[in-house]
C-alpha cells in the first residue's frame, strides 16, 4: 500500500457492498467481478448504471407523484353521504379543524418529503454527471438523508389501512381506499429505489484522495 | 472488528486501516463521515436477545386486536391483517401486498434472519448460509417499517378521535415496543462482529 491514501477503485479492489470483504479484482475487468466469495452478492466497483437507472426512476416517480396527488386517496360513506379526499384534501381539513399538528405531520410525511427528496436526487445525478467537485461530503451527508426519510412518506398509507379496517360498518359509516393510495404506494416505492440505485461513491470519483485525509490506509 | 483491517468506505470508496475502536465508539470515514464500524459492549449477546423479544412481541401484535372502534355502540375490533385484508377485497392489491411486506413479513424475516444467525453464533457454531442470509437482511432492512406504521397509527386515532370512541388494544402496546426493540437490536449489531466472531468459530 502506498503512503497516499487511495480508493479500493484506484488501487484494483473492489468492496462488496454487502458484506465490506475486500477483494482484488482482475485489471482488465471493469464491469462485474463475480459475486462475492463470502456473502454472495454480485461484486461491481460501483453499482452498475446508477445514473441511468437513478435518472430512470426519478422521473417515473415525479410522474406517478401527479395522479397520487390528484386521484382521490379515500372515499367516506356516512349515512348516505359520500365524500373524496385527496391527500392536500385531507391537509386542508386538519388545518380548517384546528388539528394542525396532524395537518403538519401528514404534510411533511406526504407531500413535502416525496418532492424534496426526489429534488435532493436530482441535484445528486445531475451534479455526479457534470462532475462537480463541490463539496462532496455535505453532498455524501445529503444522499444518507433521502435515504433516510424516504420510508416516512408510508405513513399515508398506513393511515388508509388503518381507517379501511376500522371504519367498516355498513350503512354508518364507510371508508374505502381509492385508485391515489396505488399512485402513492407506488411513488413511495420507486423513489426509495430511486435512491438505493444511486452510488454516492460516485460523488468522490472525481476528487483525487491524496489532500484529505490525515491517517491514510 | 480486528484493528489493522484494511476496509474500503462504502459511501466514498476510501480505503482505511482500521484504528482499535473501542466498545461504544465508532470509528469515521476520514474523508466523507461514514460509520465504518461502530462495535458496542455483549453487541452479539444484546443483538439476539431483542431479537428474540422482538419475534414474541411481533406474534402477539398480529393476533391481538390493535385498534377498538366505539360508535353509536357497535364496537368493530380490528387486527392488523383485517386492513390488509380489506384493502386486498377493495381491488386494491398492490397496497394491500405492500403494507404486508412493510409491516409484517419484513419485519419476521429480519427478526428470524437475525436468530438464525446470531444463534449458532453465540454456541460457537456456524449456521449454514449464514452469509446469504445475512445478504438477504441487508436487503430487507429498509422495506421493515414499524416505526413508520406507528405514525400511521397516531394520525388515524386523532383523525378517528372526533368520530367514534377509539380503544388501543394490548397489540398497538406491542407495536409500541417492537419498534424500540428494533430499533435497539439493529443499533447493537455491528456486522464486523459477527465477521470476526464466524472467523473465530472457523
């Protein structure tokens, strides 16, 4: 190993993104290495495609968020009477009930955190593509973000379910989940898939590693 | 994990020669932050046993009621799969299958991967596979979303509470629980150990 610090990329490792076992890998191979002798998993330098496959997947996500926020997301029979709600629908009445914490709650969880998490990958792709040199570690700080928060956007859903359970009684009351909830779900999914396809490894392929680091390996 | 280990970051693809890190102390990416290993006191022991708690917990939550709804005296109890179940009859499939997957069979899996491993671990034995497996928990980690439901059920009484009588039942207590036991067990579990531990077993 020599005394500058160095990627596994640069120096003809590769690290399993499982299980961290670092393995050498052929020179001449670029694209997949085989899978790792330990764990399994396929081994690759970087995730393959990411930008194509993060790009593909953020725009289908901004596409579905439409019809998630347009569709109606439940629909309550009570005593004859029927009423749609959409997800800003259902924010709207909170905020009108004086129950603004739930209001703020459902926003952020619904609406807030989908779109500003799909921006948050799109300025990542787009910055890794025009290789940007800047400040790559708040940009690494960004990508654990939408990885984190992505999975608190479910809490809609879950609310849906809950209600379709409990308000069940016939002629009463109502409530049935509407075609919004499957545009929602399906928001929620892609873009946590959105972001697991992404390699933040990629953000620091354009740095050289040298000028950094005090404790080099 | 074994001080002196060269490992790469997996955010930024650094390599590192590991520093002894001590129980409770994590040791950082230099370059981009990362936790590359954070080893905690009994980690392995403390793992199993809430995952163990953990697998009771998550039984009772699924057959008892978790939700008691009062309205003009007809009471409707629910269990969690009820929803499911009514989402799936309702044509809604793909949610119904996905509110299964979140909240009740990745959170089994991971829970039963867990003891599969770490067991066998603890009696210094090796369980077959145990690395597929532990790939597979990896991968179902993020789909296992407890915590999130629990909002879920916060909104839903508050949002019920102006309609009808709402009664938490003994499985929303579990939920409660659960979500901190796995919490805890997943923070406790450093996969470095459990390298060096299978190593040690070998």
């Amino acid at each position: 190993m020599s005394p500058a610090a160095r990627t596994a990329q640069t120096a003809s490792l590769v690290s399993c993104t499982v299980c961290h076992l670092l393995l050498r890998r052929r020179p001449a191979a670029s694209g997949p290495v085989g899978n790792c002798p330990r764990c399994g998993a396929a081994l690759h330098a970087r995730k393959p495609n990411s930008i194509a496959r993060t790009w593909a997947l953020v725009i289908a996500a901004f596409i579905f968020y439409i019809p998630a926020n347009v569709l109606p997301i439940t629909k309550v029979t009570s005593l004859g009477m029927t009423q749609s709600d959409t997800i800003m629908s259902g924010v709207i009445y909170f905020v009108q009930t004086g129950m603004w914490p739930i209001a703020l709650v459902i926003f952020i969880a619904s609406i807030f955190v989908p779109v500003l998490k799909l921006l948050m990958l799109l300025f990542l792709v787009i910055s890794v593509q025009r290789r940007s040199t800047w400040r790559p570690k708040d940009r690494t700080r960004l990508y654990r973000i939408t990885e984190a928060v992505g999975r608190w956007s479910m809490t809609d859903i879950f609310v849906v379910t809950i209600l379709v359970a409990l308000v069940h009684l016939g002629a009463l009351a109502n409530i049935e989940a509407q075609a919004g909830a499957v545009f929602f779900a399906a928001v929620v999914v892609i873009t946590m898939l959105a972001a697991m396809s992404f390699d933040p490894r990629l953000i620091w392929d354009v740095k050289e590693p040298q000028d950094e680091c005090e404790y080099p390996a | 994990m074994t001080a002196g280990h060269i490992m790469a970051c997996h955010d930024c693809d650094l390599l590192h020669r590991l520093p002894a890190v001590a129980d409770g102390m994590r040791a950082n990416c230099c370059r981009c932050g990362a936790a590359l290993a954070r080893p905690k006191r009994n980690g392995l022991e403390r793992a199993l046993a809430l995952a163990l708690t953990g697998l009771v917990l998550l039984v009772l939550a699924n057959s008892f009621p978790f939700l008691g709804f009062k309205i003009q005296g007809q009471v409707r109890e629910t269990l969690l799969l009820t929803g499911i179940r009514q989402l799936y009859m309702q044509d809604m499939e793909a949610v119904a299958v996905l509110v299964f997957i979140t909240t009740v069979l990745a959170p089994l899996t991971q829970l039963m991967a867990l003891v599969y491993i770490l067991l066998p671990l603890k009696l210094n034995r090796r369980a077959p596979g145990m690395f597929r497996v532990f790939r597979w928990l990896r991968r179902i980690e993020p789909w296992s979303m407890m915590e999130v439901f629990m909002l879920g059920i916060l909104v839903s009484v508050v949002k019920l509470a102006k309609m009808a009588q709402i009664i938490p039942g003994i499985a929303s207590f579990c939920f409660m629980a659960l979500i901190f036991v796995l919490a805890a067990c997943m923070a406790s579990l450093d996969p470095h150990v459990v390298w060096e531990q299978w190593e040690e077993n070998q």
